[in-house]
C-alpha cells in the first residue's frame, strides 16, 4: 500500500473513532446519565462503545506490531463477541420487559390530572363532590388510590408497543 494510502487510511479511521467515542459522550452528556437506567439506552450506549472500540482496534493494528496486535486481538475479539450478543439479551429484554412507571412520576401526574378536573368543572359550569374538591394532598386516600391506579395504566398504556394497542 503506498504511503499516500494509508496516510488517508489513517485518517479517516482516526475521525471515525473520534466520531463514535464523542457519540459515546455526547450520549451520556445529553441524557444526563438516564441512559444507564433503561435496556434502550444501555444497548444503544453498548453498540456504540463496542463500535469506537473496534475502530479504534483497527486503527491500533496499523501502528502496533502484529505480533502484540495478535494477543491483543485474540484477548479482544472474545470480549466483542460477548459484548454483541449481550446487546441481542438488553434488545430481547427491553422489547419485553414490562413498563411500570415511576411512583413519583405517577403522584405528580395525579397531581396536575386533579387540579386539572376540578379547573375543567369549574370552566363547565358545574360542582365536583366535596369530599374531593380540595388541594390534592387534602384528598381522601381513597379517591387518591382511584387515581393513582388510572393514572399508572394511562402510563402503562401509553408505553406498551403498538402491537399492544390491538
């Protein structure tokens, strides 16, 4: 390969492991984090940690002697074989696993759904019962619970693959 060649090589393997490892940051930087808490986000984090890896072997190879690259590629290349297919397990079980929401997210969901019925009412002319026409930490426990458990399968519902609403 002539010189000119491989210097191009080079650099255009430099700019795509420097294009992945910078998605790799600008992932974690943009979701503050929230990645590592679902199987979307671990296995869109690990395809591409697992890709900037690989380019960055690839790149490594043109540099180092083959003889090390040859230990490092046979310690290496079991490792991304494990990584892959433990990316097809986190896609399975993110595709599968079931969506329950957040108990604080449900609470102030019943937060804003209450004031919002009791402002509605009022907008269409007519009376809530007393019993719950008050600030939502005033409510029965019992009509609380109602909403709650409405409230968690209106999330739940809004979650579920489109398959699910057939």
């Amino acid at each position: 390969m002539s010189p000119a060649l491989l210097s191009v090589l080079v650099t255009e393997m430099v700019l795509a492991a420097a294009v992945w490892l910078l998605f790799v940051v600008h992932y974690h930087l943009t979701t503050r984090g929230a990645w590592a808490r679902s199987g979307h986000g671990r296995n869109v984090m690990g395809l591409a940690a697992t890709l900037a890896a690989m380019i960055t072997f690839t790149l490594a190879s043109t540099v180092i002697p083959a003889a090390v690259m040859l230990w490092v590629a046979l310690l290496l290349w079991p490792i991304l074989i494990f990584i892959g297919l433990h990316r097809h397990r986190l896609l399975w079980r993110d595709q599968h696993e079931l969506f329950v929401p957040d108990p604080e997210v449900v609470e102030r969901a019943c937060e804003v759904m209450h004031d919002a019925y009791e402002t509605a009412a009022v907008g269409a002319g007519w009376e809530t019962r007393q019993a719950s026409r008050k600030p939502w930490a005033d409510v029965p426990e019992a009509n609380k619970d109602t909403m709650r458990a409405a409230v968690a399968a209106l999330l739940i519902h809004l979650n579920a693959p489109p398959e699910a609403d057939r």
